[in-house]
C-alpha cells in the first residue's frame, strides 16, 4: 500500500462547479478535496498548499509554470445568466464601478469590455459580499453568482450579461475557471478522473438541481436550464482562442503580466 500522501485538489463550492466535482472522490481516491472560495483557492495554489485547483483564468495568467489539466472547464459560449453588470446610467456614462468580492475573472472581464466598447475606464469600489446594490452609490455594479441571477429591485438603464457580451464581442466562447496544477505536482491519474467526475455530472444534471435548487431560492427547473444551457464544460479549441484573446486584453490593461506562454497546444481538447 502507497504512503504517498494524498493530492489537495481545491474547488468550489458554487453551483456553477457542481458538475466538475460529481463523484470527484470516487474517481480520484488518491485526491483530498477541498472546498473555497475562487480568490483564496488561487492563493492556496500559489503558496503551494494545493496542489491542483479549479482556479478563475485570470489567476492561471499569473504564473507561466501553471498547467492546465482537463479539458474540464467552466465556461459560456452565450448568455451566462450568473455574471451582470447592473449600471443606473448609460454605459458611456459611468465613472464608478462597485465590484462584487467574489470574482477577479468577472471582474476583468468588466473592465475590458468597458474599455474595449467604450473606452470607459471606471473608478473602482468594492462591493462587500454582505451589501447589496441598496448600500452603494456607484454608477454600475457587478455581482455575480446567485445574487446575479435573481434580479435586483431598482431602476437600471442597462443590464448586461457579461457571457453574452463578451460572445457577440469577440464571436468567441468565455472561460472563467479550468483545473490548474502547481510545477512539480505528481498528478497520479488526476487528470482522467477529472474529465470522468464532469462526464458523470453531466449525466445527472437533474440530481444535481434537486439537491441544489431550494438553498440558492431557484426551481429546479431554473437549476437544469442555468447548468446545461448557460455554461459549457469542455476546453475545446475555440474555449482556447477566447481564452487567448482574454489573456491578451488582461495583459494590455495591466491586469495580467504580459509575455506569458499560456501553453494552450499541451492541454487535452474536446468540443
């Protein structure tokens, strides 16, 4: 029997990520798994106390000896209905921007497609998780997750879905979190199980949304619908140009460092 100690494989605990961890330590018994938010599961992976991570894409920018995994991803090729941009004025208009705390890749992505289509380059204020959009006086507020997803009372000129906007933009799907590994990791058959524990979740989207829908305040339909018709998980080849191209736009607004070899061409690739 192996003393190797076990893989630390961190992951969210949203539903978005619900597919990506289904039955996760049954396929990889040799992986501990834990549960974070997406900033701190980055940090983790940094600091080497991880040793693969479902990390936001900006944070894989961040180190050019990360790797991606799997082909298993989260990402949007269309509306991604968990990610909006709710502005109280004309996009052109807005001067302030108050940040949801949750996500540094939504954010990014705010801040390019302001830039990009309407050379608009905010002031930034945070958005503490525990405010709502009632408790700020900025001109535009990005939240994400579930409080995206329920619409917010008050009055709003634009709201915008950022997976739809950044599709039409750029004709390219957006990736907002892959499996990373740190350099040297000793992955030990991970990488299979990861792409089987997705294959599996997706089988059983319905289980999924029964046991999700309730605790977020949303039906099970609406559970069903978000995870099989908003998101996309396989890093396939155009995943890769949009990711690409993301990189690209970070990298020009110092958001990321510039000059990094992503390494796209070793990763597995479906879809």
């Amino acid at each position: 029997m192996s003393n190797r100690p076990k893989l630390r494989v961190g992951a969210v605990n949203y539903l978005n990520t619900k597919p990506l961890i289904y039955g996760l330590e049954r396929f990889a018994p040799q992986a501990e798994i834990v549960l974070d938010f997406p900033s701190r599961l980055a940090d983790e992976l940094a600091a080497g106390r991880l040793d693969v991570a479902l990390i936001p894409s900006i944070e894989f920018f961040h180190d050019p000896a990360y790797a991606i995994v799997s082909n298993a991803c989260i990402a949007c090729r269309g509306p991604v209905l968990s990610v909006k941009l709710f502005s109280r004025v004309p996009i052109e208009s807005i001067r302030t921007l108050a940040l949801d705390a949750g996500s540094r890749t939504s954010v990014a992505l705010t801040r390019i497609l302001l830039a990009e289509r309407h050379g608009v380059r905010p002031e930034l204020k945070p958005l503490p998780l525990g405010d709502s959009l009632a408790d700020t006086q900025a001109d535009a507020v990005l939240l994400i997750g579930d409080r995206a997803m329920h619409s917010p009372g008050g009055r709003f000129e634009v709201v915008w879905d950022l997976g739809d906007q950044w599709c039409r933009w750029a004709e390219l799907p957006f990736v907002f979190a892959m499996w990373v590994a740190r350099a040297g990791a000793e992955l030990s058959g991970l990488e299979a199980a990861l792409c089987e524990a997705r294959d599996a979740g997706l089988a059983h989207l319905e289980e999924i949304a029964e046991r999700e829908a309730a605790p977020l305040g949303l039906t099970r339909p609406q559970c069903v619908s978000y995870l099989r018709d908003n998101l996309y998980f396989y890093l396939g080849a155009r995943e890769q140009r949009g990711l690409e191209l993301f990189y690209n736009k970070a990298a020009q607004l110092g958001l990321a460092p510039s000059g990094v070899e992503l390494g796209l061409n070793d990763c597995q690739t479906s879809g």
